[in-house]
C-alpha cells in the first residue's frame, strides 16, 4: 500500500528525524515552487524520474536552479539512453504524480527498484527542502537525516558530483 503525507511524517518521527513541514498550494513545477519557498531555510530541489534503454530506473535529485545535461549525467550514473519515466511508471514505482517526485517516494519503491542518484554539492548544504509524497507541501530535513531515510528504506543510493 502506498504511503500518505501523514504516514512519511509519522515514519520520520518514528526514526527520530527532525523536519519542518510548510503547506501550500500545489506546484508542478520548479518554477511554481520557487514563489512559495519565502521563509523556508535551505536549498531546494528538482527531482528527475529517468529510465534508460535497459529499463533501469534513476531518481537524480539536484539543486532546484542547476543545470543538467542529460548527456553528461548519463555518463555520470551509468545510464544508456535515458528518457524521462512515464507519469504510470512514475505512480507504480514510486506512488507519486509529476510535480510531486521526490526522494522521500522511496519508501513506496518495495522492490527497490530505482536507483537514487544525490547530487554532491546539494548534500553539502546543511537543510534540504522536498515534496512530503504530494506537492501541496514542502519539508525541510538536514542532509544528514536525507541519507538516513535512504538507509532505513534500504534505498540504493550514490552521491555524485552532477
């Protein structure tokens, strides 16, 4: 069954994650989500669901504002010939529509199927900003506790320079 909003809160309270969750109207967009980020401390970001001609299946999760080449990025994570995933791949793997995609959705990936790429230089800030499985809301963690979600949800995870 797929996790709610109030479920992935609870889980983050349950192993001892520290969050602040900010309501707001719902956004589809990086661009959307810049006019609601006033008052909220720390980097935000764009979360791009791939999958490759293999079928394997990437979450890269960067800076809101960096530039990606997917070219370059495919070299960078092991990817061939990668194509952004379809919305009905996107809710089967990860329970969440675009506009919503964020690192937290691995916890409905039972299978681990996707393979989360963290961008290096947006986990060397202090506070992360993400989607909590909806994109009505924005949730503010430390890195720290980012990779602490990935290894209580026995995610795959690699931080690289993007």
């Amino acid at each position: 069954m797929l996790q709610t909003q109030e479920e992935l809160l609870n889980v983050l309270n349950q192993i001892g994650i520290e969050y602040t969750n900010h309501e707001h109207p719902a956004v589809y967009t990086v661009e959307e989500a810049d006019l609601h980020h006033e008052g909220i401390d720390g980097v935000h970001s764009k979360n791009l669901f791939f999958k490759d001609k293999k079928k394997n299946l990437f979450l890269v999760v960067t800076l809101s504002d960096k530039p990606i080449i997917i070219k370059e990025m495919a070299k960078k994570i092991g990817a061939k010939s990668p194509s952004f995933g379809k919305p009905d791949l996107l809710a089967e793997v990860l329970g969440v529509i675009p506009g919503a995609v964020t690192p937290f959705a691995v916890i409905n990936d039972k299978n681990h199927a996707v393979k989360v790429i963290l961008d290096e230089e947006m986990m060397e800030n202090e506070l992360l900003n993400f989607h909590p499985l909806e994109n009505t809301a924005t949730t503010t963690i430390a890195s720290k506790d980012l990779v602490k979600f990935m290894e209580h949800c026995s995610q795959e995870v690699e931080i690289i320079k993007l």
